[in-house]
C-alpha cells in the first residue's frame, strides 16, 4: 500500500528553482499535501486496487461483479460497496478505484489477487509549432527536405494513425483541428465523443475523432468541480491540452504566430493528417492560479488509458509527470503503459522539469519512452541599450513596445518595500516592489523564486514602464519567453551581471529595450534545456534514461482561447496560439514522430519504434559541435539520452533493438516486480536487468567486468554487413563480440555481447560518478549507436 501524492503536470511557467526547492525541502512540502489528509485520517479516501490481467474471457458485467465481490468483502453493506466503486477497469486494465478507509485499503492488500493497493493523491500533478519541425528537417522548405523521400509522404502524415492524447482537453475551434479533406478515419476506432460543458458530437470531425473526459477521481477529492473553473467535459480551459495535441497533429495553418506577432510562420503539427483522441485527464486546482498547473488524478488516468486501449489509440503522448519515483507497481502511468505496450501502443512520456539536479527524471519504465527537452534555433531579439552605449542582447515575446528613447532603470532590491527579505529581494515576487520607487522606471529582476510572468506582471503593478528578466546562475543561456504584459527583455546570467555592474557604475543608470524580431538559425542549437530532468533513474539506474530529447523551449502551438497567454488571473487576454516550454513540449514531438514511424512500419513492435528513434538520433549542434547544455559545458546522457531526435534517419535505422511484452516482464522478474501481470510466472533464475535489449546501456556501480547481451534485428537490406565502432567510458574498456554482423535477410537477428571492464587506472573515481561512451553499428549508410553509462562501486 502507497501514499500516492505523485501526479502532477509541472507547468513550466513556475521556475525550476522553486522546483528543486520543493524537492530539496519535500518534508516541508510533504507535511503541506498531509494536512488535509490528516484531518480526515480515518475517512474514506480513493484506493486504486490494481488486479493485474484479466484472467479468461469475461463480459464486462463479470468484471464488475467481480471487482464489487471485493468491495463486498471488507464493507459492511452492500449499498456501501456499491456507493463506494469509482471506476472498474475492464478493457485491458483488471482494478478498481474505489473509497475506501486505511484500514479496509490494507485487508485488500493482503488478499492474492491483489497486485498492489495505491493511495490516490491529489499530487500537485501539474501540467507541466512552427519552427520546431523545420528545424527537425521535418517541414516542406526546411534545409534537407526532399519530397520524395521525406517521411511525411511515405507515412501519408500519418492519416491512419490515432494518437491519444492524456491531458487537459483540447479546443475543438482552433483551425490547427480542422478536419479539411481529410478522409474517413480508420474503421478499427471504437472511441467515442463525450458530450458535457460547452462541448458535444459536433465538436469531433475526422481529426478530433474522440474525446472523452475523466473527473470521477478528482471529484472524490476535490469536490464537484467549480464549473468557472473549468469545463466539465473534453473542452480545454487550460491550453496545455491544446498545446500537445496541435504539436502532434495540428493541420497546417498558414501564417500564424503568437501575440504580437512572434515566430510568425506556418504551423504544423508533426503528424498533421494524424487522428487524434483527446482523454482529459487534468483539471483546474480549486483555490489556486492555473499558472500553478493542474492535477492529474491517477485513478482517472487509469481509466483513460484503460479506454484509449480498447478504444484503438496507436500512440499515446503524455506530457504528464510523477512527483516523486515510485516502484513500478504504485505508478499509475507505468501501469497503464504496460497494458498499452501489450496491444503495441507506443507510450511517449515526458521526463520532467525537474532539472538540472541529476536524478530527476520521472516516467523511467523501460516499456515508455522518456523524452527531455532542448532548445530550437529561433530566438526573440529584443535588445537593451544601456546609458553607457552598450548594447545586450534580450529576448522577448511580448507585444507591448516603448517608445524609442531612454528611461530610468533600477535593479528591483533597490526599490523593494522595506519588509522583503534581502535574499529575495531582486526577485521582483507579488508585492514586494514600491510603487514610488518603480515608477516610470525600467527594473531589473532577477529569476528564482516565482513564475517569469508573475514578475513582470509585478512590475507592471508598481507602475513600471519595462521590465529586464536576468537569469540566475544556474539559468545560465536557457531563456524561457513569456507573453509579459509590459515592454520586456529577458537576458541571460552573464547579461544579467552585465546590467547590474552598469547600475552599479553610475548615479542615473539609463535603458531602453528595443521591439523584439523573431531570428531564425540562431547557434548554438539545439541545446538543453536547464529544467530537463536529469538521469540516472533512481528506479532503475540499469536503464539509461531519458531516451532522446526533442525541442521543448519556446514552442508555438494551438491554445485554448478560454484561458490567457500567461495563465495568471489578472491576463484576459484570448489568443489562438502560444509559446510554452517544457518537456510537455517536447513529448509530442516524439509522439508525433513515432506515429509516422508506425504509418510506415505498421508491423514493427513499439520497442522497435523507440529503438529506431534512439540509434539515429543526433550529438552534434548547428554548429557541428557536441550538444552542450545552457551554460555551454558539454551535456551527457543523462539529459539527452541517445541523443536530438532525427525524424528522417530514424525512418530508416538499419537494425533496431526489438523487446517484447514478454521481454519487460522478466525485466520486472529481474528488478523483483513479481507480478504486474498475474497470468505470469516468472523464471526460477530471472535475467540480469542489464539483459533487457535496449538500445542503449547503463551499467551502475560496476565491480570489475560485466558482460550483457544484446540482439539486433535487420531491417534495413537484406544483405547486410555491419562493423562496430567504440567510444569507450574513460576509466572502462568496452568489447563488443563479434565486432562484425553478417545477415542473409530482412527480419534476420544477430545476438552479441558487449563486455566492460573497470581499468585499474580508474580505482581513483568517484563513487557514483558516471563515465559515457557509445557503441555504434555501422554498414556505410546506416549508423546504429548505443550510448553507455557506468559507474563504478
Ligand atoms: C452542439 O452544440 C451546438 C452549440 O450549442 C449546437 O448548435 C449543435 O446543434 C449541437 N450539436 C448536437 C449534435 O447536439
Ligand atoms: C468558483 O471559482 C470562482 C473563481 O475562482 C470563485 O470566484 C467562486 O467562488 C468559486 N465557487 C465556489 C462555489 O467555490
Ligand atoms: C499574416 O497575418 C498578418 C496579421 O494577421 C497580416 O498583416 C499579414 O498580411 C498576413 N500575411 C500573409 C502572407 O497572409
Ligand atoms: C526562494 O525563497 C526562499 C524563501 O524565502 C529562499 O530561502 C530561497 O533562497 C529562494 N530561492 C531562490 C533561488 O531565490
Ligand atoms: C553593486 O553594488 C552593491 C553595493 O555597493 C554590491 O553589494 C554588489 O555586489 C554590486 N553588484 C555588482 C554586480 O557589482
């Protein structure tokens, strides 16, 4: 049995520095989610009782009874077991959801049927384009985009392909959901169109071809919903929802940009002939600014991907993340995912914005594909002139221009009220800038503490007339845009340091922020992005993770136009696109991809599709240099696992590591997950974790040599030799044998080892501290390559 306070989807408009400060300070923030439910402590409170497979054929009245027969066993009537059943999973997914006491939650625990009993939790689960695609070489006109061979023709955009998307809804009117000259979806699709607030049938096409929504686990918790809060339907009162899904499968609409005309262009989902169906999953926190994100229930999700399963999603995106790891059997997600990776459903999760403290990820399950986040080459130049002459470069999104001349500028701790602490003093929080002192003034913020955007609008209250946004040291170059509602540049650490020694120099410091442009082929890019979450995993540090990153900074996409660009209350304005950064950016970039990878290779197995995705991505920038992260130091593994997707190279990998679903669960034999799926038995000598055949390899704590085996299957020409290259760890030699692969035929699968050993050089490095490498196939056309981390004990 679990506490569950795991689900939310961070929004990446709050910093990642108060981010890693919750972790950091997790009793404090612990002991802040436990108060209510200390007050109720033994009060019914919603248990998810997972069950594991359903065994044998079943009609879904048999389910039920069944999982009522439980609810029977531990309540005292049968009006209460019936009153108490929330959702019961039938399709693919054997559980339940129920309310029930602590004590009642841990007789279920105790009965053999039972997998595992989680606690559900309101988990401040926060939710966490144009250009990108291009820049993936992706787009009609984009550099190295050949029609013929391009990966959105031979997919036909991916119009047989159904993506489900978990998320806070959609907006239904936004042209990037236009079902223009599409055809009939495929008939397979057994989803529905769920009617409720402001949304009905007619709200679906043959683009949107399902939505439903799932609120029955938030009410439990929060109460009916507050219905100016949100919609009480698939309708999107957030935008996030409308952000993912346009990524993924938004029509091509020509000349759209966001406010003020930033990243003007044709936007485009990835996948655009792409079907999408929309499961709302995320709601509106009651008492709390949308800006802080959405909850995310896990016994909701539950029941939504158990739906999307049986409904005939290909593909499921989640831009959805845990708070804290859980053991694969307490996470809803993981759980879900299994299920869908049954029935070869791609899973793509976000990896979450919790960086740049190593192990941070979330969703690390071997069956998901994990996705970072990382820069694209467009910027939004708006310069600052100083009164000394010099001139820094900003960025901005605003639309909002000052007049050409110059204006007072102060740094924020040198107006604040006289009660703000000096640590935070520069940070330009509600309330704590002095409206005497503001006045008519540019001020300089610094990052920290509180959401960008709530800054400037601080700013803005005090009278303010222009507002420079400095990034903090660990910022580094990541700049993060925002809609601000005032003339606004936001700058980089060294910048930042930069304008504080000008005001520093001088009695009357002087600025003026030039209107922004959006520029294109902006270098380096990619790079990472500071709030990426970092590996290794702490579930399964044998499992390199993430898996690939994808662009998540400053993406522009459909937006819900009953929600603002910022998000915070005091913003009416509407818009019908927006720019968003996180990695529930960069998830449907990867969902996306892999439903035009599936169009074309509709038999390869989920775990070939990611393996395609990983083995071609890239390393190397713009600049034909090593990706590095914000502050330009080289980045590893652990942020972007094998490396930037490559939609068109991952088309045609050569070989691909293949698992199958029996694969994964003597993966959880080995790690001592005994029985995710009852209908399995696991071995008397289960694997080595490090067996599982993944394409890539991460080797913790290593004591002297380890060998593990991989297999790879051709599916690239039908004779085919390949050599391997290594890049050994420094401190580790690493062997591959055989060094040459020979294959006859297409499907053909080869088996090797890689064997690594510690040098004896190495006796001095750091525990914990890891060393990378890589291996690669290669046949002259194709390279396969394998990223390794290991660490010694
Ligand atoms: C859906 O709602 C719209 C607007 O309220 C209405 O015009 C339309 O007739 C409804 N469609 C169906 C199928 O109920
Ligand atoms: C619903 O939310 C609105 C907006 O935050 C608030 O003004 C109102 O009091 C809430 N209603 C209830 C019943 O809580
Ligand atoms: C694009 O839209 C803007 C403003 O909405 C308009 O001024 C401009 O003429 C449009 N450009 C094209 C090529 O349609
Ligand atoms: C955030 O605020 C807390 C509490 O005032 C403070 O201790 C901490 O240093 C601040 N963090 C940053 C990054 O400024
Ligand atoms: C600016 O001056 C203040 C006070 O004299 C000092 O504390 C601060 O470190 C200086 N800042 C910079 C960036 O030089």
């Amino acid at each position: 049995m679990v506490d569950y306070y795991k689900y939310r989807v961070y929004p990446f408009n709050v910093e990642q520095f108060s981010m890693a400060l919750a972790v950091k300070n997790l009793p404090v923030f612990l002991l802040v989610l436990l108060l209510p439910l200390l007050a109720f402590c033994d009060e019914k409170q919603v248990y998810i009782v997972y069950l594991g497979e359903h065994s044998g054929v079943k009609t879904f009245t048999e389910i039920e009874e069944n999982h009522y027969s439980y609810l029977f066993s531990v309540k005292k009537t049968v009006e209460d077991a019936k009153s108490s059943l929330i959702y019961s999973y039938k399709s693919s997914i054997n559980g339940f959801a129920a309310l029930l006491t602590p004590d009642e939650a841990s007789k279920l625990s105790e009965i053999e049927e039972v997998v595992s009993v989680l606690r559900s939790h309101p988990t401040k689960y926060s939710l966490q384009t144009t250009r990108s695609w291009e820049f993936a070489g992706l787009q009609e006109g984009s550099k190295g985009f050949q029609l013929k061979e391009n990966l959105l023709m031979k997919s036909s955009y991916g119009k047989n392909i159904i993506v489900g998307m978990l998320d806070s809804g959609v907006w239904p009117e936004s042209k990037s959901f236009s079902d223009e000259g599409m055809g009939p979806y495929p008939s397979s699709w057994k989803g529905i169109c769920q009617s409720g607030d402001a949304f009905n049938s007619s709200n679906c096409n043959k683009k949107i071809i399902g939505a439903r929504y799932y609120i029955k686990g938030y009410e439990a918790y929060y109460g009916s919903l507050n219905r100016t809060l949100d919609y009480r339907s698939p309708r999107d009162k957030d935008g996030h929802g409308s952000h993912t899904a346009s990524t993924v499968g938004g029509r091509r609409v020509h000349n759209v940009s966001a406010l003020g005309g930033f990243a003007r262009g044709t936007a485009s989902g990835g996948a655009p002939l792409v079907r999408l169906a929309i499961y709302k999953v995320c709601w509106a926190i009651p008492g709390q600014g949308k800006e802080n994100g959405n909850t995310c229930m896990t016994e909701d999700m539950l029941a939504a991907m158990d739906d999307a399963i049986a409904d005939g999603v290909d593909v499921l995106s989640i831009s959805i993340v845990t708070r804290d790891p859980v053991p694969y059997n307490e996470d809803g997600i993981a759980i879900g995912a299994l299920h869908a990776i049954k029935k070869n459903i791609v899973v793509a999760c976000s990896a979450g914005n919790l960086g740049p403290a190593p192990a941070t990820l979330s969703n690390v399950a071997p069956w998901i594909i994990t996705v970072g986040a990382s820069s694209i080459d467009r910027i939004f130049l708006a310069p600052v002139v100083l009164g000394n002459g010099m001139k820094i470069e900003g960025q901005s999104v605003t639309p909002y221009k000052l007049e050409k001349k110059m204006y007072p500028l102060v740094y924020a701790a040198q107006i604040v009220n006289p009660d703000v602490s000096k640590d935070i003093s520069g940070q330009c929080l509600p309330g704590s800038l002095s409206p005497k002192a503001a006045k008519g003034k540019i001020v300089l913020c610094l990052r920290g503490n509180g959401t960008r955007e709530g800054k400037g609008w601080e700013v803005k209250r005090a009278g303010g007339i222009g507002f420079i946004l400095g990034n903090s040291k660990a910022n580094g170059a990541e700049i993060v845009a925002s809609a601000h509602f005032l003339p606004a540049a936001a700058v980089n650490y060294e910048y930042a340091l930069k304008i504080l020694d000008y005001i520093n120099s001088t009695k009357t410091p002087m600025a003026y922020i030039a209107p922004a442009t959006t520029e294109l082929d902006s270098k380096p890019a990619p790079f990472m992005a500071v709030f990426t979450s970092r590996g290794p995993s702490r579930i399964s540090p044998h499992i390199l993770k993430p898996d690939i990153t994808a662009p998540g900074l400053n993406i522009l996409a459909a937006w819900s136009e009953a929600s603002s660009p910022t998000k915070l209350n005091q913003d009416h304005r509407v818009v019908k696109y927006n720019i968003l950064s996180g990695t529930s950016m960069s998830c449907p970039h990867i969902g996306a991809t892999s439903a035009l990878l599936k169009a074309i290779h509709p038999s390869w197995s989920s775990a070939a599709i990611r393996s395609a995705l990983m083995t071609s991505a890239e390393l190397i920038n713009n600049l034909g240099k090593p990706i590095t992260d914000a502050s330009g130091k080289p980045a590893d593994p652990f942020q972007y696992g094998s490396g930037h997707f490559k939609p068109m190279k991952a088309a045609d990998p050569g070989l691909v590591y293949d698992a199958s679903y029996t694969d994964y669960l003597l993966f959880l034999c080995s790690i001592g997950v005994k029985n995710l799926d009852s209908s399995f038995k696991c071995p008397i000598k289960s694997p080595s974790p490090s067996n599982l055949n993944y394409p890539s390899l991460a080797i913790p704590k290593l004591n002297g040599t380890i060998t593990v085996v991989r297999s790879v299957t051709n599916v690239g020409s039908s004779k085919s030799v390949y050599f391997v290259k290594v890049k050994s760890p420094s401190g580790f030699s690493v062997m591959v044998s055989p060094s040459i692969l020979f294959f006859k035929h297409v499907g053909e699968k080869k088996r090797f080892t890689v064997t690594i050993k510690a040098s004896s050089v190495n006796t001095g490095m750091e525990k914990d501290k890891y060393a990378f490498g890589w291996y690669t196939w290669f046949d002259g056309i194709h390279n396969v390559r394998s990223p390794i981390a290991v660490s010694v004990a």
